[in-house]
C-alpha cells in the first residue's frame, strides 16, 4: 500500500509541473494582450485551468500523503473535468483560428491582409464596432507602427528596402494602406494617394499618425493572423501537456483502484493470520 500511495503522490506532483506551462501559456497571452494583440480576454481561461490544475495537484498529494481517501477522490473526479476543459479549450482554439493568412503580394516581401478571408465567432468578435474600437485604441498605444521606422542619417530608407521588409500582421495592416491602393511611399507611415484602387479601406487610411490604418479591415485582419499565431504556439504546449496529463491521470486511476483494493483486502488478509494462529488450550 506504500507503493501505491507513493505512486499516486508521484502522479500528483507530476500534474503540478504540468500547470505550469499550460499558466504560462496563459501569462504569455496576458503579455501579448497588453502590447500586441490586444484581446484582453482570451488568455483566462487558461490560467485559470493552469491554476486549477496546481490546485488539485496539491490536493491530490496531500490525499497520497495522509491517505485521506475522500481528498484522493475529490482530485480524480476534479482532474476529470479540468482535462475534459482543457480539451474544449483546444479543440476551441484551432476551430476558432483555422481560417484566414496573409495574402503575398508581387515584389514585395510582406503580406496584405483581409478580413474577408477570416470567419467565425473570433472575427465577428474582433469586427464589432464597439469592441474594434478599443482594440484599435490598444494597437495605437502600443507604438507598433512608430516602432518600424527605419532612418539612415536621418533619411528614411528607400521604397525598395521598405518592400524587401518582412513586416508583421499588425505592422503590415494597420501602419501603411492595402497595396492595391497604389498609395506612393513617402516613408513606413506616410504615403501619396495613388491610382488604385478606391476600396473603403484605401478610404480609411490618413496620414495622421493617430489614425493610419487603424481602422481599416486590414487592421482586423492583421490583429485575426497575430492572435492565429499565439493561439498556435500556445496550442502546442497545451496539446503536448494534455497528452502526458491524460496519461498520468489514468496511471493515477489505477493506483488508486489498487490502494483501495489493498485497503480492502487488509482486515481479511489481518482475520485470516488470527484464525490460523493455533488455540492454546490449559489444562
């Protein structure tokens, strides 16, 4: 029954390890939502899955620990719905990001981005009105497209080497008009109308440097393809996690099914060695 109740505190410790790069993850998101991102909402729930996780893990070692049955319990039924979170939330995060990319553009080394090319509940969440209006507010403040200007001896760089740049989603659709406007570079955030296309985007841009293209659809668009590759990145870790846990918590099961066994079997087992034990008889 040592064994058992050893195994099972094993299993608990690993699954606190395991919260800590699913939090993380979270954390991580929490970092992207306050500079780039700027979906504010997204990373709790996994931090607060990451938390649960520590949570029970500690719950279920102090179970092992003082073989309180009704603490060993409580962690496997818990760990049960957490997992079974944990793979709605991923399962989520690839559904709700499996459409939309960048559109490559002739001669040029970055993107264009369009929000017809993204749908779902992410981008009908990102394209409300009201709610577009403080990510674009969030964008703005984060100095994203004050950040790509490139000077050389105070002369900002030519055309040509600003087309060769490998701008990010933000960058490329929020900082500078679509391509097919035919706007005519001045430097990375300012640019001549051309003779191009005359889409409402190509209408929504202004060289106010507190407007830009931040409320553009390719604005939307760009903040959909950044949030496509966190949520990616992080999807990884988590599926990567949820594996190794889904594996542990049924390593977990059976210990437990055993120390019950055993708990079970020890007054039988303590009954026989009485019985067997041969009667003293006095004279």
């Amino acid at each position: 029954m040592r064994t058992s109740n050893h195994l099972i505190g094993i299993i608990n410790f690993v699954t606190f390890l395991l919260s800590i790069p699913i939090l993380g993850g979270g954390i991580w998101l929490s970092s992207r939502a306050n500079s780039t991102d700027c979906m504010k909402f997204l990373q709790w729930p996994l931090i607060i899955i990451g938390v649960a996780i520590m949570v029970i893990s500690l719950a279920g070692f102090a179970g092992a620990c003082y073989r309180n049955t009704c603490l060993l319990w409580f962690y496997l039924f818990a760990m049960f719905f957490i997992i079974a979170t944990l793979i709605g939330f991923v399962i989520f995060a690839y559904v709700t990001t499996s459409k939309g990319s960048g559109r490559p553009v002739l001669n040029r080394a970055y993107r264009d981005y369009y929000l017809v090319d993204y749908s779902g509940w992410l981008e009908e969440r990102v394209a409300q009105g009201g709610y577009w209006g403080k990510i674009a507010v969030c964008v703005r403040d984060s100095k994203v497209c004050k950040k790509i200007g490139r000077t050389s001896g105070g002369v900002p760089e030519s055309a040509d080497r600003f087309y060769q740049r490998r701008l990010n989603s933000i960058e490329s659709g929020c900082c500078k008009p679509p391509t097919e406007c035919g706007f005519v570079y001045v430097n990375e955030t300012l640019w001549d109308s051309g003779g191009g296309s005359t889409s409402t985007d190509c209408q929504r841009w202004n060289n106010d440097q507190e407007t830009l293209c931040y409320n553009c659809d390719s604005c939307k668009a760009g903040v959909l393809a950044s949030l496509k590759k966190s949520w990616r990145k992080v999807s990884v870790i988590n599926i990567v996690a949820l594996i190794i846990l889904v594996i542990v918590y049924v390593i977990g099961c059976a210990a437990f099914r055993n120390n019950k066994r055993m708990d079970n079997d020890e007054p039988y087992g303590e009954s026989r060695m009485t019985k067997s034990q041969p009667s003293q008889f006095h004279l």
